[in-house]
C-alpha cells in the first residue's frame, strides 16, 4: 500500500488563496543518493511567490503553462530524517537536518511545503541542537544568498561602506546582521516604521525610502545590495565609488510578463560602461550551510522571523511574503 502525506499543492497560477490547496498525497521515497525528511519547518521566498502567481509570465515557458509541473512549493527545509536512500552513509532515520530540497526531482513535485520531503544528501547538513528548527529553515535561503552576496560579491570587511537596499526583508536582515559583523558599515534603506529595527541588526545609517531616495544623496559605497530594483540600475550605479560593486538581486517585482527581468538585464549591461556588477546565487550546499550555522551558533547573527503559519494556511504564508512588507523571514511549521 503507498504511503501519504498532507501536502500544499498548487492547482494553477493566480492569488495563493485561490490555487494552493492542501490535500493528500503520495509520500516521495528517497532514491540513490537522496534522503527523505519529515518537515518541522519550511520557509517561504521569492521564488515560491513568483511560480505562485506565475509573474514573470514568461517563466511559465519553463515552469509550466497552465500550471507548474512540480505541484508542491517550498525549497528550504528542517527536519527528521525519515529515511535514507541507497549510498547514503553519513545520514540516519532521526538525524536532526537542514538544507533545500532544491535540484532535487522537482519535477515530481517534492516541495516542502508537506509532511515530507526528499532532498540530495549533499544539500542537508545536520542542524546544530541549539538551533531551532524554524530558525535553520529560515536561514537557508535567505542565509546563504545574505552570506554570498556580502561576503563574495561585496567583499565586505572593516570599513566598507555597504548599502542594502531591501534591508528589512529576508535576505535583509540576514545581510545586515552578517555584514557588520564583518566590520562594514551599513546604510540600510527601508520604511521609516523599520528603522530602530534594522539599526539595532547592526545598521550605522538608515535611509527612509519614503522620504529620501538613496540614488540622489551625496554619500558614495563601496557595495551596493539591492534586494528591489526599484530605481533604475544606472541611477544606483552612481552612487558607487570608483571600484564599487553592484549587486542586483531582485527579479519579482514589475510588469506581469517581465517583472524584474529587464532591471537585472539592464543591471547587468553597466558592466559594458566600466561598472563592476556580481549577481548571486544561492548555492545550498554543505559548505554554505555549515557558513550559516556557524554565524547562527555564535549568536551574533539571528533568524528574525516575523510570523510563522501552520502547514494548513501555506497560502496565507505565501501572501504575507507576496505584500513585500514582510519584516524577516515568514515560517510554515509543522
Ligand atoms: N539571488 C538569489 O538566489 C535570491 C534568493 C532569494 C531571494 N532573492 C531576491 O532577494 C530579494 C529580497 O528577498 P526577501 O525575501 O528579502 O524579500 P522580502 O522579505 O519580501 O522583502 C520585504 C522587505 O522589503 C522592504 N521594502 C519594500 N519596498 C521597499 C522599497 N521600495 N525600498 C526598500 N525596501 C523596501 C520592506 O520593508 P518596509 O516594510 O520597511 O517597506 C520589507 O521589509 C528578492 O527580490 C528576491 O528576488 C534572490
């Protein structure tokens, strides 16, 4: 007889409300090389919003037309170890992990937002005991594209002068937390209503977006992090030192065919006018993993989650993130 989980599963693309149901379905079994989780927590990002709702409609060339192929949202994942596949050696049932299920058989639909889940063994690494379940399930995501692009793309260390735009999010607070520790100075632009927040993340200088746009102050970065792309590439381009760097890390927001694909490709074209420009991207592996447990267990860098859902309201979990007024991370336990 096939076993089954409870799983959120996705009908089509529109409003998460409309097309995530949660149902019954088979449980995956873990093939060679992969292990099966039972969830404890899940977080939800960008990219479950964007194949959610379908926008940028042109993904949906890949994805799916009608509705994705893989049925099942959600990549980060903190759990059991359920079961293990053949050639896994260094897993075993009941072995607390965290990791991502993502380049896992996605097409089969083996998304995190379930009971369980099945991940490449070399995307899960064993959770430290003092980490909280939830906390490891919202730091990997959010935690190792924070981690690449402070440390890799910007190069942050004593004294750069850093901005984050976005720096309130997921990816945010991560990023400020982890670059100040590394000595940086950080300007980070959010909402007023989020300013003593972020400050206290570690933040020297906070900018309002509502009353001051950053693109035409006076002050010059060596780094600049932006997690919106709401002002045209070239504009915050200006605002670098001579050997700043760019990092546009936003594809979500715009027109419903494109939304930010022609910012990052126009971001991606100031390389040709001298401006140095990194995109990042988000690599689970053990090594990245191990980066982020490392600054978690030390405590000088933390999870902020803002609110955490139950398996059974994923579609409310995924709208609160699709408001982009979300302060941290937004949890699913279970
Ligand atoms: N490269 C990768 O592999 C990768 C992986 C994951 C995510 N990403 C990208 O990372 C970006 C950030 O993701 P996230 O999860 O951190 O997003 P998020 O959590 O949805 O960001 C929400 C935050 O954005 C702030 N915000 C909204 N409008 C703003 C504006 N006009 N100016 C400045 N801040 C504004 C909000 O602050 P207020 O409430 O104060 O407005 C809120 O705290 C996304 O664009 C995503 O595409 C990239």
């Amino acid at each position: 007889m096939t076993e089954t989980m409870r799983a959120v599963v996705q009908r089509g693309y529109g409003s998460p409300d409309r097309v995530l149901e949660l149902t019954e379905i088979e449980r995956p079994a873990p093939g060679p090389g992969e292990v099966l989780v039972r969830l404890h927590a899940t977080s939800v990002n960008t990219p479950d919003w964007v194949l959610v709702t379908g926008t940028p409609a042109i993904l949906r060339l890949g994805t799916g037309l009608r509705r994705p192929t893989a049925p099942v949202r959600g990549s980060d994942i903190a759990g059991t170890v359920a079961a293990v596949g053949p050639g896994v050696t260094d897993l075993a049932p009941g072995d607390p992990v965290f990791g991502s299920v993502w380049q896992n058989r996605a097409g089969a639909g083996a998304g995190t937002f379930a009971e369980y889940a099945v991940a490449p063994a070399d995307r899960l690494l064993r959770k430290p005991e003092e980490l909280p379940f939830a906390a490891a399930a919202a730091a990997v995501m959010s935690g190792i594209t924070a981690l690449t692009a402070v440390r890799d793309a910007a190069a942050a260390g004593p004294g750069t002068r850093l901005l984050i735009n976005g720096a309130s999010g997921g990816v945010g607070t991560f990023a400020v937390q982890i670059a100040a520790r590394l000595g940086a100075r950080v300007t980070a632009v959010c909402s007023g209503r989020n300013a003593e927040f972020v400050r206290a993340l570690g933040a020297e200088r906070v900018i309002d977006y509502t009353v001051e746009d950053y693109t035409r102050g006076a002050e010059r970065y060596d780094a600049i992090l932006d997690n919106v792309l709401n002002h045209p590439p070239a504009a915050s381009a200006r605002m670098l030192a001579p050997t700043g760097v760019l990092i546009p890390n936003s594809v979500g927001r715009g027109s419903r065919l494109l939304a930010g694909l022609p910012r990052m490709a126009r971001a991606a074209t100031l390389r040709w006018t001298g401006t140095r420009v990194r995109t990042v991207t988000c690599v689970p592996d053990r090594t990245n993993l191990a980066a982020v447990a490392a600054l978690l267990g030390t405590g000088e860098v933390t999870a902020v989650i803002e609110r955490s859902y139950p398996l059974a309201e994923a579609a409310r979990a995924v709208a609160h993130l699709l408001g982009h007024r979300a302060r941290g991370n937004i949890v699913i336990t279970l």
